[in-house]
C-alpha cells in the first residue's frame, strides 16, 4: 500500500532566496522539470523537531549529509537547492519522474533515520513542486511507494528513460554527428580538427545521461599553443551557438558538455569575446551546457583558477575540468572545487588511467572518462569510482564517421 507522503501543499515566498538559487529555479522551470513532474521538495522539519535548541548548531551538518548523499545517489545533471532552513529542493532531470520520487525518498529516508536512530514513514516528507511564479513556489503531496501510471498502451522496454534519449529523437539524431573544423595554426598549418556529439553513458543505471562534444585533433592537446586553442573555442561556438538554437527549437531536457580551454577562458579578452558570440543562446547555456575546461597544466597561477571559474560559471549551467596527467590534478583541485572532473583517456594507458581515476575521485562523485575503449570493463570502471563514460566510434580502415554533416547541412539531412 503506498505511503501518503506527510507533506502538505506548501508554498515558499522567493525573496529570501537570493539571484543565483532564484536563476537556478528560473532554469530549472525553464527545462520543462516542473511541467514534467520531475522537482521535488523533501523536508529535514522532523531531525530539527528532534533536535530542538540543538538544531542550529547542528543544521549545517545535517544538510551538508543530506547533500552528499543525494550527489552520490543523483549526480549531475541533477540539481539541488536549499530552499529554507529545513527543505531542500531536487531536480531530477537524469531519470523519469517516478524514479526521481523513489530516489529522493531513499536518500531522504536514509538520512532521517541515520539522525534520528529510526525508520518510520511517518517521518518523511516529500511533495512536488506544482508551479513557481515570480514571487513564490507552490507544491503538492506524494504518495510514496506508490506504482507509476500504467502506459495507455504496451511500449517497448528500454534501459533510457524518457527524456534522456530526447537527443536521439532529434532529426537527424544528435549522437554520431561528425563535424569538420579546420584552422591555421601559426607552428603548425591547416589543423584538421573535427567536433563529434557522442553519447554519454551513468554507469549506475546502463543510460545515457548527457551527451558531449569531443574535439578529435591530429596531435594531443598539449602541443597547441595558446593561439591554437582560441582558435579550437572559436570554432566550437561556431558550432554550439546554432546547436543550442536548434535545442531551443526541438525542447530539449538533457545536458550537453562542451569543452573550453583555460587559456581562453582566463584571459579576459577571448573569456569576453566567447560570451559575447553567445549572446544569443546564454539562456539556453545557462539551462543545458556543462563546460569542460581542459589544458589547466601543473603551472597554473595559485587564485587564476579560482578567478577563471568565477567569471565563467555564471553562463553555464556545470563548470567541469578535463585532467590528462597525475600531476595536473593538484593544480586543478587546489583553488577551486569544480562540480565535476573529467578524464580524456585517448593516449592513456590502463595504469595511468587507474592512477588517474583513483586520485580525482577523492575529490567528486562526478566523474566522467570521454574515449573509453569499445568493450571496456564497466565494473572495474564503477568499482574505482567512474560515474560516467563516453566512448569514441571505432572506424574501419577508409570508413567515414556516421555523419559528415556540417552546422548549415543539419537541416538539409533531416529530409534526406
């Protein structure tokens, strides 16, 4: 028999939130997440009527617990916020609605009994978020435990829950598309650099959960200069900004990782002209891409990474590192907590790509490995602490990419 959540229809006034978690919920409305059912509201008020006078010397730890838990259980591109002293808000966008409920209520429940010494389902509180206005967030009681709605009709079982595959019903779809990017490069010529949108892959649950632009280039990233890589972001906005228009067009819900270099991104010329050329699409940024900087190095600046990540975080909606060296990874984690880290195991060999691995993960739960070998070991993946992975097409001797479509040529495809 399901539970009827404790909770009631709430509604929060907005005003205390403050600009950045009243953005964030501006995003999330944004997402079509509260249309589709997928934002909900879980309550902490029974651990602070346990604790009494003890409860604001001890809420911190209490939320910073229930936090944690729920990264770990929904990582990226899930959001939580907090709302008031005792509600946290969570946007599910990684799973349907009803997994959504039933992962919040797990964690929720988990973290209620580790605090209060019991199990008891009078103890959880859960509604979903029915509406948000300008001035306030309205929501409504769940029945927890209780079945998801029977389809109208039988469907075909999938790993992928709905809206994670909405790329893939794009037309044409969005994974395999092959786009080619040449540039002049002062040391070395014309660079055949080509940009491919690849699925990406939790580990936790077999579906895809984001999908990511790579850069495939001649040479590793390390032997381009920092010229070179203004000239790779140029092209990437060349090809984002109408992607994202066309996201904006088809209601997409997923997110989309995109590399930029920290060259670009921390020096205040090129970091403007980027987000002057996206001025068109920052909304749709702010709601869908996660940027992955790459090419941080070990000789970073102590406080440039700090700084980079200040100036750019406002205009995406993750701010994500890309790590190639053992080395490196102290530089990127000194300064700055990135909300995600991020490994290119293209020339990686296995020791190094454990090494790696193991030494990120103490740092975030989020971890994703682009280029993993077709075939690889998803367990020892998951085991060592990988969240997500993407894997590069394999070609046979002469064989083109799946799509040799162009940003102009996307639309044209679509009718063939």
């Amino acid at each position: 028999m399901g539970v009827v959540s404790q909770s009631v229809g709430m509604a929060f006034g907005l005003k205390a939130l403050g600009t950045s978690r009243a953005d964030q919920l501006a995003r999330i409305e944004a997402a079509g997440l509260i249309r589709q059912g997928r934002v909900f509201l879980l309550s902490l008020e029974a651990i602070r009527n346990e604790l009494g006078s003890k409860w604001p010397a001890r809420s911190e730890l209490v939320w910073d617990t229930m936090h944690k838990a729920l990264v770990k259980r929904m990582p990226a591109p899930d959001v939580f916020i907090r709302i008031d002293d005792s509600t946290i808000l969570a946007a599910v966008a990684s799973v349907d609605a009803y997994e959504g409920q039933v992962r919040c209520a797990e964690v929720l429940g988990a973290t209620l009994a580790f605090f209060l010494g019991r199990n008891a389902d009078s103890d959880i509180r859960i509604s979903r978020v029915s509406g948000l206005s300008e001035h306030a967030l309205s929501s409504e009681p769940v029945t927890l435990g209780a079945p998801p709605p029977a389809p109208s009709k039988p469907i075909k079982a999938t790993a992928e829950p709905p809206g994670a595959r909405n790329g893939e019903r794009w037309k044409p779809p969005l994974a395999g598309r092959s786009t080619a990017a040449p540039f002049t490069s002062i040391e070395k010529g014309v660079v055949p650099m080509r940009f491919e949108i690849v699925p990406v892959w939790r580990l936790d649950q077999g579906i895809i959960g984001a999908y990511a632009i790579r850069r495939r280039l001649p040479a590793r990233l390390e032997t381009y200069s920092d010229h070179d890589r203004e000239l790779m972001d140029h092209a990437l906005i060349d090809l984002l900004v109408p992607l994202l228009d066309e996201y904006r067009r088809e209601g997409g819900v997923f997110a989309l990782i995109a590399p930029g270099s920290f060259s670009s991104a921390s020096a205040r010329r090129p970091r403007l002209d980027m987000v002057e050329r996206c001025g068109s699409v920052l909304d749709v940024m702010r709601q869908a891409v996660m940027m992955e900087i790459d090419g941080i190095g070990v000789g970073a600046p102590s406080g440039r990474i700090r700084e980079m990540a200040s100036m750019m975080k406002p205009f995406f909606r993750v701010l994500t590192a890309c790590v190639r060296d053992p080395a490196e990874v102290k530089a990127v984690t000194r300064d700055y907590a990135f909300q995600g880290m991020a490994i290119d195991a293209e020339h990686l060999t296995s020791a190094r790509l454990e090494e790696l691995i193991r030494s990120l993960h103490r740092w975030t739960p989020n971890l994703i490995v682009h280029s993993v070998p077709q075939g690889a070991d998803e367990d020892q993946l998951r085991a060592l602490g990988v969240s997500h992975v993407s894997y590069r097409e394999i070609l046979e001797p002469g064989e083109l990419p799946r799509s040799e479509l162009t940003p102009d040529g996307w639309a044209r495809a679509s009718a063939v």
